[in-house]
C-alpha cells in the first residue's frame, strides 16, 4: 500500500510516505532559484503606475526598498519633486524613512517609459503547491479523509519545489492562497509566497482559516425514493456540522472554566474562530445553500467568507447585516440553471458590485489558477471597469484575507509589483517583462518555456 502525506503528519508518517513515494516524482522540483532578499533600493521612473488605491499614474515613479514600497509619485530623483509628506518630515528631521534620500542616490534606476507597473495578483481558493499531478494520488495531497477536521493544515502538505508554481506565477500570481479540498470541515488554509526555499519563507502571517464545504446535493434524482434517500443524507450531514461546532463550543466553554479532562485537537483548533480572531469560509454557491451558511454564521457569530458565491448577490441584504464577504470562482463557466442566460457567470461579479457585497475574483485550481487575470478580464467585458477587476484580484482579494499591506503600489505596501508593456488582464497582450515579491526580481523560466526553447530545436 502507497502512503501519502497529510495535512498534519507524524514524524513515522512522513517518513514512511517519503519512502514510498515514487523517485520520479521525489525529484520532480523546478530548478529555479528562489531570489534573494533586497539589498539595493530600485527606482521605477516614467511609469503608467496603477496604483489600485489612488487610481492610474501617468509618468510615475516608485521607489521601493527592503522590500517595501516608498513612494510613489513624480520625480523622485529631483528633491524638488517629493511627496509633500517626505519632504516635510525631512525638514522636521522626523522622516519616516531616515534615510530616504541615501535610498534614493543608490537605488537601481529602471526606466519603465511605456511601460506599467501593476501589483502583484492574489490567487484565492487554490491548490497550489499541494496537487502536482492530478491523476496521480500519490502526488495529491488536497483532501485527507474524515468530515471534520480543523486541526489539518493545508500548508504543511505545500511543496515549495512544485513545477507548477513557476508557470503560474509568470502571469502575474506574486502569492496564492493554499485551500484544503473536501466535504465538511476540511481544514485550514494558508496564503503563501510564489517565490521561496521553504514553507517557512512562503508563509504570509495571516489570521487564520477554517474551510467549511456546506453540504448539497450535487443532482436531484427524479426517482422519488432516492430523492428522499438524498435529502434524508443531506440532512444528516447539515446536523454534523451543526453537531460539531457545537461541541467545539461546549469544548471552548470548558476549556475556560478549566474543565476539560481530555484534550481534543479539533476543538482546541477552532478556539480562534469562536474567539473572534478567524474566519470560516464557506464552500457555497446556490442560494439556499448561503441562506443556511448565513443562518449557521449568526448562531455562532463567526465572521463570515462565502466561497463561490454564484447567488450571492440574490442575498446581498443579508450578507451586509453580518459584515459577509465573498470569493466568486465561476466568472469562465457555464450558468447553472437551464432557464438562465448563457453568459449568467460572467455578469455576476457586476452583479455583486452593483448589490454591494464585498467581493473578490478567484480561479479555482492549481495550474489553471494562472487564469485568474484573464478571468478579470473577462468581467470588464460583463460591466466591471479595468479598475474594479484589477482590484478584484488585488487589494479587494488581500482585504478578504484581512491583509492591509498587500494588493496596491502605495507607501507602505510590500513590494510586490510586475512590470509589463501592455494590459496585465489580456493574456494575450500583457507583456510581462519582470516580476518582484517583497523587492526581489524574481526568475520567470519555467517548465513551458524549457520545453518550448527545447522543441524550437527539433
């Protein structure tokens, strides 16, 4: 029998899946180097900067250091020309940045003219790092068994090497976020870093969270016999979950009176959720299905992410009233229902926008998240405007995490910034010519493009 790895493995089973693991597949990791971290400050001149936060900036600059952004505006390299805030805090001799001004004299001077600058793009709902080859159950480390399991963490099955990581982070994805697959609770997710040597330098320090996939069912037999065998199932399920979460809660209370004679690692897991300091997404796209997760949020008043999220905007009234946001991952598929229009998904992140549900765009998978920003792309056809999609993938994605330091080029933002000659949302235009996370350029070779070059000399 092949082991595999899970979530939350013991030493014994780590070592007996690495041994039973396939040698082709133990050597299968990319063989690009992580970059290192910045040593000298790097000055973007003449720039079409899209800010994400303060619109487009024409013939911008951005000044970036220790992996951080600086400023950004006009001339930087004339002192003439500082933002107003820089400039004042120097004659104070309070500048937030000491040396701002040595910074600048020795910074790396790339001139951008013609060229944009975007931030870089937030993959949610992904699973990457954790599925190397689909078909192969060895090299699928997405879902564990059991129905409910807080305790397992997603991130410490994440394989930094995997080939699939470099294709996908040259279309612009600097970070991702690494979802457990599964049915009810599943889990915990991770937002990790494109580019590292290890799982400790891909973790983004994040508030955590928990993955509930509500229960459905996926087709309704005609058969009324089964049908009633179906929703008998169904129900049986929805009282796990309740029944879980509300011995979780008993466990919370006890553990608080210092009553607890035996520890249970599932529920020790959920303390942060019931304490208020994480979030429960929930796996949900039908509008009964959000109706029961908004229900379920209110009686154990969890802060609320819905995952899919396809009616969400049927329900955005009661998504305000618990301050609910949402992940939409269906803008590239068909619509659901017979009766509905043929582009239905790609209206909806409109939809969500004019409903005012706080939302974000994903494309659910591993390798085929690098769609995420044609995917973007393809709602400014549907009504959102350029700005609004870039957003969607960027800043609004980082503030579903509740991340405030990512997804715009603003002072005070990490560095994470592509270069590119033409629009980051057409594939088949953007050009990307460089990618930097936390100020590190880093390499865009991957396994496509060795293939590609190899092929050329057939």
């Amino acid at each position: 029998m092949m082991l595999t790895i899970s979530f939350k493995p013991t030493v014994l089973m780590q070592a007996a899946a690495l041994m039973s693991l396939p040698l082709c597949f133990m050597a299968n990791a990319h063989d690009m180097l992580p970059a290192k971290a910045q040593s000298q400050s790097i000055l973007f001149t003449n720039a079409t900067v899209h800010t994400v936060t303060n619109g487009v900036m024409q013939n911008s600059d951005v000044l970036v250091a220790d992996g951080k952004i600086i400023a950004v505006g006009q001339d930087l390299d004339n002192s003439d020309s500082l933002p107003a805030e820089i400039r004042q805090a120097s004659a104070e001799n309070t500048a937030p940045e000491p040396d701002y001004i040595a910074k600048l004299n020795g910074a790396q001077i790339i001139d951008a003219s013609g060229k944009h600058l975007y931030p870089g793009l937030i993959a949610l709902d992904t699973t990457m790092g954790l599925i190397e080859v689909e078909m192969m159950r060895p090299s699928n480390d997405a879902y564990e068994v059991g129905y409910i399991n807080p305790q397992l963490e997603a991130i410490s099955a994440f394989n930094p090497d995997s080939e699939i990581i470099p294709t996908v982070r040259v279309n612009g994805i600097t970070h991702a976020q690494v979802v457990p697959q599964g049915d009810g609770l599943a889990g915990q997710s991770a937002l990790v870093s494109m580019d590292s040597w290890t799982i400790e330098d891909a973790l983004v320090e994040t508030n955590q969270q928990f993955h509930l996939y509500w229960p459905h069912i996926r087709w309704l037999s005609k058969d009324a016999d089964k049908r009633k065998e179906q929703q008998d199932d169904l129900k049986h399920r929805v009282d796990k979950v309740y029944d879980a979460f509300i011995d979780g809660q008993r466990y919370q209370l006890a553990a608080k009176a210092g009553k607890v004679n035996k520890k249970d690692l599932r529920w020790q897991a959920l303390a942060p959720l019931y304490e208020g300091k994480a979030q429960l997404f929930v796996h949900a796209q039908s509008q009964k299905q959000i109706e029961e997760a908004i229900a379920f949020s209110k009686q154990f008043d969890f802060k609320l992410v819905i995952v899919g999220g396809y009616d969400a905007w049927r329900v955005a009234g009661a998504l305000a009233e618990i301050n609910a946001k949402v992940i939409y991952n269906r803008t590239l598929t068909l619509p659901k229902r017979n009766d509905e229009p043929i582009d239905m998904a790609f209206k909806i992140p409109t939809l969500l926008k004019q409903a005012q549900v706080p939302f974000a765009l994903a494309f659910s998978s591993d390798w085929n998240s690098r769609n995420l920003p044609f995917a973007a792309g393809q709602a400014v056809a549907y009504g959102l405007t350029k700005e609004e999609a870039l957003q969607s993938i960027t800043l609004d994605a980082a503030k579903i995490l509740d991340i405030h330091d990512m997804g715009a080029i603003a002072p005070g933002f990490k560095a994470n910034i592509i270069l590119a000659t033409g629009d980051i949302l057409d594939p088949m235009q953007a050009g990307i010519e460089s990618i930097y996370i936390d100020g590190r350029k880093i390499d865009l070779n991957n396994r496509h493009q060795q293939l590609y070059q190899k092929y050329l000399k057939r």
